[in-house]
C-alpha cells in the first residue's frame, strides 16, 4: 500500500486541503495543485500525480463534481467544485484537525510538560 | 451516485482521468516553456514534479474498482478453469452431488406437495372433516374412518349447528353412464347441500347443485368433473343444460367443476346430489364422510362442542323405527373429534414421508462426505501450487476463498443436474401412480422446490469445501512448499480427517442398512400374511354395478346376476366366478345388517347385533380356500366370521 504522495502528509490531509481550495473557487487539477503549492510556500513537496487519485476519491463520495470546462489558457479541462456535502465535510475536517495540532502543539511546546 | 450507475460510468471515469493527466502535463510544460525553458529539459521537469503517470492513473482507477466483486468473478473463472482441467474428479464429485441432491429435491417437492401445501380450497384452514368416534361400540367404529355420519345426523348438524359456515357430507361409488358411445363405468360421487358451499370452489361453467337440486323426487342434476367434461365434451360450454344418462336415470348436467377440484382425496367422474329422503332415514346408516367449514374465529374445541351439544338433539328426532330406544346409541359414547381436512386427505402418510426425507438427508451427507474426499485427495496434489501462491503474497483468505467459490460452483452445478434428475424422478412417480400417496396430481417441482435445491446446493457446496480449505489453506501453508516439492509421503495428520469422514460415511451408511433392512423385512412379512385365498395370480377381479332403477324386484338382481355369471363362466379358461361384495382385504366399507338368531327372544332391538356383513355368491367361495363355510352358497345361509358369537 503505498500512496507515495501521503508519505509525508497524514492521510486525508491532501483531501482537506483540495476541499478548502476548492472552496474559496472551482479549478481544474493544474490550477489545483499549483494554488497548493504556491500558498503553502512550496514547503509541502506533493507529487503532483498524487493529486488526482485523491480526487477520484473525493468524486467517488461525492464531495466535488466535475465538468469539462474551458480554462484561462484556453484549454479544454476538467473543473472540480465543492458540494454541499464536501462543505460539510470540509468544516468537520478542519474543526477536528484543529482539535488534533491544538493536542500536538501543547504536547510539543517547552517548559510546559 | 449509486454503485450501478457508478458500475457503468466506470469506464467514462477513466478515460476523462488519463485526458486531464495528459491535459496537465501539457499545461506544465507550456507553463515551463514560456519561462524560458527548452522543451526537452520541460518534459522532463514535469515529468518529475508529477510522478509516475502510469502510476497515478492506476491509483485513480482503484477508487472506482469495485474490489471483491471482481475478485469474486475472477475465482469464479479459476474455478471454473480448476475444473475443467480435472474431467474425472468434476464428473465424479457431479455425479454423486447430482445424484444426492436430486433424491432430496424430488422427495422435498413430494413433502412440500402432500404435507405443506394448502389444500386447494379457498380459505383451506377453516375446513374441518367431521370426525367422530365411538369408543362404546366395541369395535365397530374404531377403525380409520372413525364412525362416519348417517343421514340423520347431517340433517341435524346441518340444521342445529352454531360453529359452522356450511356443512355437508359425500359420498363415493361407482355410476354406469349410458347413451353417449359404450356404456362406461364411471368414478362417481354423491354430495349433499352444503358441501359444495363449504369447499367453496366456484364451477368452471355453470352452477352448484342448490337446495332444490337435493329433493329426491325432483328432477335429477348432475355436475362433471373436468377431466370427464374433456373426454366426452370435448370441453364444449354447451354441455349445460343436456341430458346425461347416469345408472339409468336421465340426469341435467348444470355444472362442470374446474380441472384438479376434488373432494377431499377422492377424484370422481360425475357428481350427483345425494338427495336423502327425510322421511326414510332413521338414526343409523353411518356411511357418509362429513366436511365442514368453521365460521371465522371458530376454534377446533368449540366446534367439537357443538357437535357434542347436537348429538342428543340427533337422538330426539329421529328414531331406528317403532319399538327402539333412540338414546341407545349413548352406550356407544359417541365423541366427535374433528380434524383439519388437510389431516384427514394426507392421513398418516406424513409420518412416512418424513422417514424418507430424513433418511434422503443422510445420503446427501454422505455424498458431501464423499466428495469432501474427493476433495482432499485433490487438494493435497495442489499442495504446491497453493503453496506458491502463498509465497507470492495471496493472503490465506483470499486462497480459501477460491477454494470454496470453487467448491461452491461444484455444488451448483451437482444441484442444476440434480434438479433435472428430481423432475425425472416426480413425472415417473406421478405417472406410476402409487395408490396410497395422498394428492398425487398436486405434487410438481414449484417454486420452493428449487428454492430448496438451491439451499442445499450452496450449503453442501460450503460444506464439503470447507473442510479441506481450512486444513490446507491455513497460514502455515507456506512450509509446505518444501515438504510438498519433494516428499509426497502423507503424515498422520494429514489422514485423519480423512479417516474422520470414512468412519462418518460407514456409520451413516450402516444406519442405513439397518433401516432398509428392516423395511425390506417387513416387506417380507407383509408377503407372507395369509391373504385367505390361494393362487392370486389366477384371480381375475371385474367390478359391476347393477343402477336400482333397471332391477327394481329382489329375483330381478338374482337373476340378472346369474345372467351374467352364466356368462362369464362360458367365456373359455373361466373355471369358475362369483360374487362379492367386498373383497378380501380390502377393508371394510360399511355395510351393516342387523342379524338375529330365529330361536332366540329379543326384548330389544339391539343394534349391537349389527354386523359388518359381505354379500356371497355362488362360487366365491370356491375362489378362497377357507374364509368362508361352503354351506354358505345356499341362499339363505349366512356364516359369520367365529369370533364374534
């Protein structure tokens, strides 16, 4: 089982990230994984294949849909928009990922342990 | 999205998946060539940041994959493969499934048939037969039927009863149709009012018989059975309204009853009203078979207790003529005991029928006990190749899995000849038509019935996959790879479950044995018993029945029976011929006379003096050896059977 791009990620935090990106705007999978890259500083080094089976799956479960589209560049691509179901889910992510790095970071902070 | 659609857009999905993977390593590189970049060194920089396209795409396409169905088809294919490569041990192992199942599946549709379906009436619950017994009549009522219903009683019930819908009584015998082509004997049956409202099937043209149809001086009606309408009719709805001769008497056919209807048990040719006479029954002449059907709600109890409220109404009005006391019959103690008519057209079959089944069950363990060795035999010799693919990394799970899909398919395949073979079996024993399975023409292979072969088929598929599957497909098969390569001696281990089902197998087959052992046996025995005539297979047997109305004086049937036995005896070969009425071993219909001794005083007449009495004459008794006093042709001599005097 190896999802080469989750190696240095925890699993499901690609799908967070496609969902919250998704969110602020519909993109197609270039547009996608360059907003990533370019927000998170380039410090997350994502393969950008990986982005796409992360993306089936989330098509799968019906938290994005997918049309063909035109892009800004004039190209025929595929555009992924959040639905409803993926908003909902999105908020649940991100509150109990807030609740897990709340954890980790006191238990990391010195002095306090 | 639900799984079906997703099933078939599956095949959409992967395509769009390698066009926007395509689509995006073009824009990458454009991307890259417009900042300056030679198209070869972009290629090959957006090659890197994406991945493995190949990869990717794989990845993608897993998402949609529906995982276990598809593995599940594809051990289906190896099964399938499996067992066409071994033709001996597929025949074999078919065979003796095909052969287990298909006796279990035509008994289960006989069980199905007789015992657990409804009887064909509407509402089929609420019909009772009137059973009564009479434990005080010192052995004349205690047989099987129970002591039948006289017409009196019918007439009491009928009019005095609070549990019942409708009531009614029949009875069966033979009828002489004349003036349509030969003069034919024919199956028929006389029914009272009330039993066709309580059997409550609708006739397929035409009417019931009414009220007016049973008054003995009115016209006379008749109703034909379907078969009977067929044969002669040609099924013609036009019949209504002729004329049939039946024993003589010009009959209006007003009905035609709808193919399969029978009453209770008994098929029949023509139906007539009984049309008692009110004003010629006495309290006795218990001959006519009572069927009933409860009001809603009505229980068993309840009605019993009716009828018991209505026996000393019955013995109030009627009388067994001047001088008898009519509350005698309380020395008889009279009880009804009424019975699901279902029970009563199925009797004590159902026991039977259970011993079979139960002893079908074993020979389908002991077919699964044989090809689980077939099984095991066979597997050992695929100790390497499950061993390899053990090795290669096919979880024990997923091995078993095959194993028993394949087994499973064994299974399937056994129970689709086997089911074949099951209906073989039905239409040769419908065809053979043993005398003394209830509801013989109902039985056929229905829906439940190959429900049931289907069940047994993927059980004993299971069943007998399991166990080798288990034994060798378990984690530690992986060692064998060594052991299997190059030895092919077989440790103890190994044997014993093997041993296991052989001493399974020889004791189920002894029970068996035993069984069939002792059936035969009393088959045996059964041969044996002293029939009361010698040299059966010269005995020729021709029933005749003379209508009242062509005879009406007593010498008239003396003669016209000497008439015919004249004749019969010229007819060559003939060494001698006679009368009966009922015939040895045949069990008693109820004919009943009172006798007396001429030199005794009776103060009473006591019925108990009545008899089960049988109609003798001339030669018959040369026919049996020694049943009968040869004084007993002289007209007017009677022997009785010693026992009772």
């Amino acid at each position: 089982m190896k999802k080469s791009a989750q190696r240095d990620l925890f699993p499901g935090a690609l799908e967070m990230m496609i969902l919250r990106t998704l969110k602020r705007q519909p993109l197609h999978g270039y547009a996608l994984v360059q907003h990533i890259k370019r927000t998170s500083n380039d410090l997350l080094q994502i393969e950008e294949g990986s982005l796409y089976p992360a993306l089936q799956r989330l098509l799968k479960e019906e938290l994005v849909k997918a049309e063909w589209g035109i892009s800004s560049t004039n190209r025929r691509v595929r555009i992924y928009t959040l639905t409803p179901a993926g908003a909902k889910r999105l908020e649940r992510e991100v509150s109990s990922f807030e609740r897990m790095l709340q954890g980790i970071t006191q238990v990391l902070a010195p002095g306090k342990a | 999205m639900n799984w079906l659609q997703q099933l078939f857009s599956r095949r959409g999905q992967y395509e769009a998946l390698s066009e926007e993977i395509q689509a995006h390593l073009d824009e990458k590189v454009e991307e890259l060539v417009a900042g300056g970049m030679s198209r070869e060194d972009a290629n090959h920089v957006a090659r890197r940041e994406f991945g493995n396209p190949a990869l990717t795409e794989e990845d993608g396409r897993e998402v949609w994959r529906w995982a276990s169905i598809e593995d599940f088809f594809t051990d289906i294919h190896h099964g399938w493969r499996s067992l066409r490569h071994n033709p001996v041990f597929t025949v074999v192992g078919l065979l003796t499934i095909a052969i287990g199942i298909g006796a279990n599946a035509a008994v289960f549709s006989v069980v199905n048939s007789v015992l657990l379906k409804p009887l064909n009436y509407p509402h089929s619950e609420q019909l009772v037969s009137l059973h009564q017994i009479a434990p005080g009549a010192a052995g004349l009522a205690d047989f099987e039927n129970g002591l039948l219903l006289s017409g009196s009683m019918y007439f009491t019930y009928a009019k005095h009863n609070r549990a019942f819908q409708a009531l009614g009584t029949w009875d069966t015998g033979v009828a002489n149709v004349t003036g349509l082509a030969e003069p034919e004997q024919v199956r028929g049956i006389g029914v009272s009012d009330g039993l066709l409202q309580a059997l409550a099937v609708p006739p397929a043209v035409g009417r019931w018989f009414t009220a007016e149809d049973q008054d003995p001086h009115g016209p006379q009606r008749v109703i034909l059975s379907d078969g009977y309408w067929r044969r002669h009719f040609g099924a013609d709805r036009s019949v209504i309204g002729r004329n049939l001769m039946v024993d003589s008497h010009s009959r209006e056919i007003v009905g035609v009853m709808p193919p399969g209807f029978r009453v209770a048990n008994e098929d029949f040719d023509v139906m007539v009203p009984l049309a008692l006479d009110r004003a010629k029954l006495i309290l006795a002449g218990f001959g006519l078979h009572g069927i009933a059907r409860l009001k809603p709600g009505v229980t068993m109890a309840q009605a019993n207790a009716d009828i018991i409220r209505m026996l000393p109404i019955w013995m109030d009005s009627w009388s067994n003529g001047p001088g008898s006391n009519p509350h005698w019959y309380e020395r008889w103690k009279i009880t009804p005991q009424l019975r699901p008519l279902k029970q009563e057209v199925v009797g004590n079959v159902s026991d039977v029928l259970w011993v079979v089944m139960g002893t079908l069950g074993l020979v389908m363990l002991i077919a699964c006990a044989n090809v689980t060795n077939l099984l095991l035999v066979r597997i050992e010799a695929r100790q390497q190749e499950l061993a390899v693919r053990a090795a290669l990394g096919a979880a024990w799970g997923r091995i078993v899995r095959g194993l028993l899909v394949e087994s499973t398919m064994l299974g399937l395949l056994g129970g689709a000849l086997g089911a074949v073979l099951a209906s073989a079996g039905v239409h040769f024993l419908v065809a053979m038509g043993p005398a003394n399975l209830p509801r013989l023409q109902e039985i056929s292979l229905d829906g439940r019935t190959l429900a049931f072969t289907l069940i047994l088929s993927v059980l004993s598929g299971l069943l007998f996959g399991l166990i080798p599957a288990l034994k060798y497909a378990g984690p530690r098969s992986s060692l064998e790879l060594r052991s299997a390569g190059r030895t092919f001696s077989v440790s103890k281990e190994r044997h014993r479950a093997r041993n296991l089902l052989v001493i399974g197998q020889v004791a189920m087959a002894l029970v068996l044995l035993v069984s069939a052992g002792l059936m035969i046996r009393t088959f045996q025995a059964l041969r044996t018993v002293e029939p009361g005539f010698t040299d059966a297979a010269h005995l020729q047997l021709m029933r005749i029945s003379i209508p009242e109305s062509l005879v009406a004086q007593p010498e008239m049937v003396t003669r016209t029976q000497n008439a015919i036995l004249d004749k019969l005896a010229a007819i060559p070969g003939v060494k001698s011929v006679g009368f009966v009425n009922v015939m040895p071993m045949e069990g008693f219909e109820s004919g009943w006379d009172e006798i007396y001794a001429e030199d005794k005083n009776y103060a009473e007449a006591i019925p108990s003096r009545c008899a089960f009495s049988n109609m003798v004459r001339r030669d018959f008794c040369r026919l049996p050896e020694r049943a009968w006093s040869p004084d007993a042709t002289s007209p007017g001599a009677i022997s009785t059977n010693s026992a009772r005097w």
